[in-house]
C-alpha cells in the first residue's frame, strides 16, 4: 500500500511539472501581455502611454526576458518559497489575493456538497427502492427540473424572491455593514443567513444529478442474487438493503468523489458572478480576461494540484471501500 | 411418517404486461425428513421458482397466488407452521434456522464486499443468541467441515479470493451454520465443472449423514439426482407430474413424460449408434397452457378425447404418485 502510495506521488510530481509548463505555454500563446491591456485601457480613458514607459513596464514586470526565463524564474519561486509571483492588474502578491477568497470558496463548496449529499442520498435510495412508486415519480420530475434550469437563472428568481418577500439584502456573502468589519459572531451569522441561497442554488443541479445517478446505481444491484441470500438468511428488509446492495451501488460514487476537490474552489463562478459573492471564481475570470498571467498561472496550477491530488483520494476511498480494489493495491 | 414440509398446489404467477406466466400452478410434494428429494425437468418448469417460493422469495413481477406451505414440527401431532400465510417476522425466523438456501452462482450469491467470515457470522448471531466470539469460532468450525483448508485464515477471506468450488463451499458453511432442519440447494452444482461437482455432491450426502437435516435439490441432471436422491419428484410446466422413490422413478417411471426424460439421457455402455431419443416437440409458449394434461401435444401415449379434455389427479400407483390418465381406472 505505501508503495503505491509513494509510486503515485512521484507520478503526480511529474504530471504536475508537465501541467504548469503547458498552463504557461497557453498563457502565453495569445498575442501581446498584459502591457497590451495597460493601454488599451489608456487609450479607453484617452491617455497616450509614451513607448519609453511600455518598455519600462515590461521591464518591471519581467515580459521582456526570453519565455523559458520567465517560466523557471516563476516555477522556481512556487517551488522554492511558495512564492505564486504578482498579480499585474491588482499589484499584490498573488497568494495574498486569492487566499481569502479560496477559503470563501471552500467554504460555500465544502457546504453545498454536504447539502447535495444529504438530500440526494436518501432521495436516491428511496427512488431506486419504491420503484415507480408515486414517490419516485416525483423525485424523478424534480430532479429533471433541476438538472434542467440553468444556476444562473435559479439564483435570480432565488434573488428577487428573497429581496421581494424577505427584503434580505442580495448578493454577496455579508450585509454591507459586515463587509468590511473583522470577523465576530455577527458577522458569522450572517455569512450563514447569506450562504444558504448560493448553497442551494450550487447544491440544486448536483442534487439532481446524484438521485438520478444514485437510483439508476442501487437498481442494477437489487436484483442480483446475494441480495435473495441476504432475504433467506432472515435479515429484516431494510438492514438488508442498507448493508449489501446499497453498499454495492456506492462503490461508482466513491471512483469519482475526488473530483470534487478542484471544482471545490472553481465551480460555482457563474453563480459567483450573478450573486457578486467574493469567491475565486470571478477573480479567474477577471485575470483570463486582462491577461494576468502569473495569477491565472497559479490558479490554475492550484487546480491542477487539486485535481491530482483528489484522483489520488478517490483511489484510496475506493480502496478503502471496496476489498475488490484493496487486494489488488495490495498485490502490486 | 410425517413428512417434514409438504408444498399444497403452490402457485406462483408472474404478472407481466402481456399476460400471465403461471410458472408454478398447482405443485405438490413433500420432503421426507433427513432424506434428499430432487426435483428436476427442464428449464422453465418451475423448479426455481417452486424453491424460491417456499421461503417467499420470489420478486416482482412474481407473486404466490395461493396454495400451502406447511413446515411440520418435530413433536408429532403440532399443527404444521404454513410459510405462506406467516407473518413477516416469523417467516424470518424459519428463514436459514429452519431453511436454509444454497443458489447455484456462488460468486453471485455471496456478498463480494464482504468476508465469508461476517456473512457467516451475521447469520448465526441473527438466529442465536450468542457473541462474536462464539459465532466466529462456529465459522470457523463450518468451514472446516465443509473441507475448507486453512479456515481460521480463510474465515477473513473475500468470495472473489477463492476458487468456484471452494465459494459454494463456503455458502453451503453458512447455510449449514445455523443447523437447518432443510437445506434447499437451487442447481449448487451448475456453475462447476464436474469433478466439483461430484465433489460438493458428496460433501453434501456427507454433511446431510451428520446434521441430519433434510434436503430439496433441484437440479435438471436426472445423473445428478440419481446420484444424490432418496425421492424424485419430476416437475412439467409448473406442475408436478411425478413424485415417487429415486431407485422407482429412475428405473421404472410411470409418467410418460417422465420416461422420455430417461430415455434422453445417455449411458456409459451405451452402443455408439444408437441415438439418443430427445422429448418430442417442444415446450409450449409460457401464455398457453394445453388444456386437459398439459403435457398431452407432446405425449406418446396420447389418447384422443381424453388426454386433451380431462385434468389427471395424482394417483398412487406402486410406490409412485403420477398424475397421468394412464393410471388410476383400475387402481383408484
């Protein structure tokens, strides 16, 4: 098991090098830096920025050094102090930028997937076990409703309707007299009374998904014979299911739960943007847009990580979960 | 003698969208106490389903349409126990204490995700009140009797971990934990080759001279029933047709039908050119069943007005029971 451990690790290593070498090769593929936004923002205002001054900016921020240079100049600073370099547009170190917001990500994320579990879960179970039951037909209908409406047009109506009838203040995680202010329970409380709509507006379409994947999982195994030796052994029906085919029907659940893991700070930007949240999302956006290359460069080495290193906890769930995987693992 | 379980017109119909498959109509038998009784015929007679149907497992879109069940005390002159009209809870307590179930896929009827040792010991702690200690030793000990090498490690085995014939004889250890008065063994030897299956058969003769319980095989090897069986009950189209002594009906059947299946088998001895004579016809379709004998389209012994009009009775004759018009006039 260590070993295996240990050869992923090397591998992840070695795959991340190559992401963070293609990420910058990407970045740079498109004509013109960040420089170019610089004036063209000029000229939008009407200033004229002398050549003299262009040249000293690419200087500053390094963008005349041949490309290579530029890469390992970067790489050697994430690598050896943990240094992500400087965003451009916004002057500050990249790391200092995104913390915050990462962590705000994470939290919303963090919260809806709770919020997709908890309801899917049991809807899914219930669906697959009451088969064409009127239950399961209604679990069905809303499910594809949610997986059909679009987050960004649920988080409006969700908008109008808590600005209309609840005269909630919209958008945003915090009230505009806790935005600014330190963290205190006030201001965690309204944190929480402001992030159950993004959580259900991200949770809503996942939701739906999972029934639907939950359901279709747990029925390919309700028929299968150890579940009639369950029945013959005399197990009370429910404890039955719940501790052999239900089992079963999670093992696809657990291959791919380590996906999650980046879309924990990059999935919800759509949302983010209509609902003006201060997540990571946007932020991304707003970089790809302006160029900003050494913060899109970091942001998306972060997910790469995050990527990586969340197939890696998959195979080991579903190690953990499944004596089939485990043995195997155990092998070689 | 009072037999130990004795099936009264069992039926069992499958309610499907274009009909009614009445798969099991109108089975009688018995099983005598501590001996083997086969049940064999072709696929799709019902022997299945008759088995499954004893223990009230059959699923959707099945359902036992009516009939008895009765399981009979071992003190004489109690009123037999009818499974079918149980209720749940004392179902589940005849379930593997009383009536135990081998199935014929040993890798699909046992839990891959979980050791043979915890299916075994779910079992007997379900049953019995005793610790996990207790229960584990006692797995341990089945498996040992069952002539598992090395138990005490293979007792923390996975199923996917052992060879075929060595699975089915961990499910006949779990069936046996619980020292049933009837083991129900649904074709256990199908999915092996046959030098494993000469040896499970043997193991269970063997098992069945220890425990002393009573066994239901059925098989559709009319050599594997005449190998193993005290009785043989011969099943055709949902029906029993004959039910008698293994040495009577295998030598000198009295059912038509019955006779064709021995003739069908070949022998070792047997001249090279003889060929080997097949049931003539073939099964009718499942929605239709032939009026008056049902086996009459196929009969060689047709009789014209009589066979297609007239339902037969069981009848005794010799030692055997038939259900044939051949019999009876005379003996009746």
């Amino acid at each position: 098991m260590l070993r295996f451990v240990a050869r992923r690790l090397v591998w992840m290593v070695i795959t991340l090098a190559a992401i963070s070498f293609v990420t910058f090769v990407v970045i740079k593929l498109p004509p013109g830096d960040y420089t170019t936004t610089v004036i063209a923002n000029a000229e939008a205002r009407g200033q004229d920025i002398p050549d003299s001054q262009i040249a000293e900016l690419k200087r500053h921020y390094g963008l005349d050094k041949p490309f290579l240079v530029q890469y390992f100049t970067w790489i050697k600073g994430v690598v050896l102090h943990g240094d992500l370099g400087q965003s451009f547009a916004w002057n500050q170190s990249v790391a200092s930028l995104i913390g915050n917001r990462v962590l705000l990500s994470m939290v919303l994320s963090i919260a809806s997937l709770l919020f997709v579990w908890a309801i899917a879960f049991p809807i899914g179970i219930y669906s697959a076990l009451r088969q064409y039951s009127a239950g399961d037909y209604f679990a069905s209908f809303l499910g594809f409703i949610g997986m059909a409406v679009p987050e960004f047009m649920l988080a409006l109506v969700m908008m109008y309707v808590g600005f209309r009838y609840f005269g909630q203040s919209v958008g945003g995680l915090f009230s505009p007299e806790y935005a600014d202010a330190a963290w205190n329970l006030g201001k965690l409380l309204d944190l929480i009374s402001h992030l159950w709509v993004p959580i259900v507006v991200v949770g809503v379409a996942g939701t739906a998904g999972l029934i639907r994947i939950t359901r279709a999982n747990l029925l390919d195994e309700l028929h299968k014979p150890y579940v009639a030796t369950a029945r013959a052994k005399g197990l009370p029906e429910w404890k039955l299911l719940l501790k052999y085919p239900v089992r079963m029907s999670l093992s696809p659940f657990f291959s791919t739960v380590g996906w999650l893991l980046p879309g924990l700070i990059s999935g919800e930007t759509i949302v983010s943007v209509v609902m003006s949240l201060p997540t990571s999302g946007p932020l991304l956006l707003g970089a790809v847009k302006s160029q900003d290359m050494y913060l899109v460069g970091s942001f998306v080495l972060i997910l790469s990580t995050l990527t990586v290193i969340g197939t890696m906890l998959s195979d080991l769930a579903l190690a953990w979960w499944d004596p089939r995987i485990r043995t195997r693992f155990q092998k070689g | 003698m009072q037999p130990l379980l004795e099936v009264r017109e069992l039926r069992t119909h499958f309610e499907l969208g274009d009909g009614v498959v009445k798969a099991v109509d109108g089975v009688s038998l018995s099983v005598p106490r501590g001996r083997t009784l086969a049940v064999v015929g072709e696929s799709g007679c019902g022997k299945s389903v008759t088995a499954r149907s004893i223990l009230r497992l059959v699923e959707r879109p099945a359902r036992i349409v009516g009939g008895q069940v009765l399981l009979y005390d071992d003190v004489a002159g109690k009123e037999p126990l009818d499974l079918l009209a149980a209720k749940d809870k004392r179902l589940r307590q005849v379930r593997w204490a009383d009536i135990a179930m081998v199935f014929q896929e040993p890798m699909a009827s046992l839990s891959l995700v979980h050791t043979i040792g915890d299916q075994i010991i779910e079992a007997v702690r379900l049953h019995e009140n005793v610790g996990k200690q207790a229960a584990r030793d006692r797995a341990i000990e089945m498996l040992d009797r069952v002539g598992i090498p090395d138990p005490k490690r293979r007792v923390d085995s996975y199923p996917f971990q052992l060879s075929g014939g060595m699975r089915q004889r961990a499910m006949i250890a779990m069936a046996l934990s619980c020292r049933p008065r009837l083991l129900i063994a649904d074709e256990p030897t199908t999915a092996l080759d046959v030098t494993t299956q000469a040896q499970i058969l043997d193991l269970l003769q063997d098992l069945q001279q220890e425990f002393g319980m009573a066994i239901m095989l059925i098989t559709h090897d009319l050599g594997v029933a005449a190998q193993v069986a005290d009785e043989v009950a011969v099943m055709y189209l949902g029906e029993v047709v004959e039910q008698g002594p293994a040495s009577a009906v295998l030598s000198h059947p009295k059912h038509p039908y019955t006779r064709a299946l021995v003739r069908s088998v070949p022998r070792l001895g047997q001249r090279g050119q003889e060929r080997l004579v097949a049931v003539r016809g073939t099964v009718p379709p499942p929605y239709e069943r032939p009026s008056g004998c049902r086996f009459h389209p196929r009969c060689d012994a047709f009789m014209a007005g009589k066979c297609d009009v007239t339902v037969p009775t069981r009848v005794r004759s010799d030692e055997i029971d038939v259900a044939c018009l051949l019999y009876g006039e005379e003996e009746r």
